[in-house]
C-alpha cells in the first residue's frame, strides 16, 4: 500500500453516531439495574442459593458497573474521531494551501 486516503466528513458524520449509542446504552443500564435490583437477592437462603451468590453475584455485579461506564467510554470514541476528523481536514487545507502556493 502505498498512500492513505481519509473521507474526513464520513468520518465525522459516524463519530457522531457515537451519541446514540452511547444513549442506547445508557437506557439499557438503567432498565437493567432496576430489573436486577426490584429482583433482590433472588437466589434463595438455602445452601444452593448461597453457594450461587458467592459465585455468581459479584461478577454479575461487576458487569452491571462495567455496563455503566460504558456510555461515557462510547462518547469518547465519538469525541476522538471527531478531533480526528477535525485533524485530517486541517491538515488536508493546510497542505493544499502550500501546494497552491
């Protein structure tokens, strides 16, 4: 390969698909917590109950947090590919600038 192309207004116009992503994601963790916690500890007090919840309930609590930082982690990429968007155009009119020149 021997030269690199860039459409940097696609590349802007997806970033900004990012946002609803990240708001799809942020609804989905709310319904989800509120399922997981009207639910309760609804494996039972019995031995096998217990024996599930110290397997079971920290991961699972693990993944509902990890759930909810995702939104802000999706509005990163978005942010970052829009600077990158940003970049390539002004770097793109700069250097046809000198070329005209």
């Amino acid at each position: 390969m021997d030269r690199f192309q860039v459409d940097s207004d696609r590349l802007a116009h997806r970033a900004g698909q990012f946002d609803g992503l990240a708001s799809r994601v942020g609804g989905i963790h709310r319904e989800l917590a509120d399922q997981v916690s009207s639910a309760g500890a609804c494996w039972g007090g019995d031995d096998i109950g217990l024996r599930f919840s110290s397997t079971h309930a920290g991961p699972a609590h693990e993944t509902l947090q990890a759930l909810g930082a995702l939104p802000g982690k999706l509005d990163d990429v978005g942010d970052r590919f829009r600077e990158t968007a940003r970049a390539y155009r002004h770097t793109d009119d700069h250097n046809a600038g000198v070329l005209d020149a």
